[in-house]
C-alpha cells in the first residue's frame, strides 16, 4: 500500500450515518412494479425510487385510516365542477331528462285529441 494513505484512524461502516428511523429488509417485488418506480425516478430527472415506494405506501396507509366523512367529502368535490363552471351550459342528466319527459306526459300536452301520445323515441 502506499505510504500516503494512512487508514489508521478510519472506521468501518458507510460513509454517511444510516438514518434511525429507517429499516434496512429484503422484499420481493414484481419486476413491471418495480420498473414503473425507476421509470417514474427517471422521468423526474433523478431521485430513489425507494422513496417513491416508501411514499406510496405512506399514501396507502393513510387512505386506510382516514374516516369515511373525509373520504366522501374528498370524492364529491372531486366529482363536483370547479367554481366559475356555468351550470346552464351542463347537460342534464339523463334521469333528470327523462323525469322531465313524465311530466310533460302526465300533463297533457303530448295529445291528439282523444288519448295520450307517449313519445318514447329520439326526438326529431
């Protein structure tokens, strides 16, 4: 060896400390789950895609243990349309469509004279 390295004082281990709130195992895997996380690392430019798995299970867990009012209020303003979206321009809804076709019906003014004229099909 030569003279100008001198490992006296060195210690054995890695080079930066392991964190203590971390545990080091060993778990299998599907090969295409794994991929999509060094896929995902790479597309952002770097990162470990250990952090991403560790993250989505973090996400897991939390989903799991959130009550069920949290969970449907995050599901109707997910499906509501955002403010500022115009309700007049929105379709109706088919059953709202087809209620409003009953009562048009039961009113009356689909008739010919002596009995009721339904009109189930497409309009024209």
């Amino acid at each position: 060896m030569r003279p100008e390295y001198d490992f006296r004082h060195s210690k054995r281990g890695p080079v930066e400390p392991m964190p203590t709130d971390k545990v080091r195992i060993t778990i299998r895997i599907d090969v295409d789950v794994l991929e999509w996380f060094r896929q995902q690392v790479h597309r952002a430019g770097g990162g470990n895609y250990q952090t991403l798995i560790n993250r989505a299970l973090r996400d897991h867990i939390r989903r799991q243990q959130e009550p069920l009012e949290d969970i449907l209020r995050r599901i109707i303003r997910e499906e509501l349309p955002s403010p500022g979206y115009a309700a007049s321009s929105r379709a109706s809804p088919p059953q709202a469509r087809s209620n409003k076709r009953m009562q048009r019906t039961r009113a009356g003014s689909h008739t010919n004279g002596r009995k009721r004229v339904s009109r189930s099909g497409p309009r024209r």
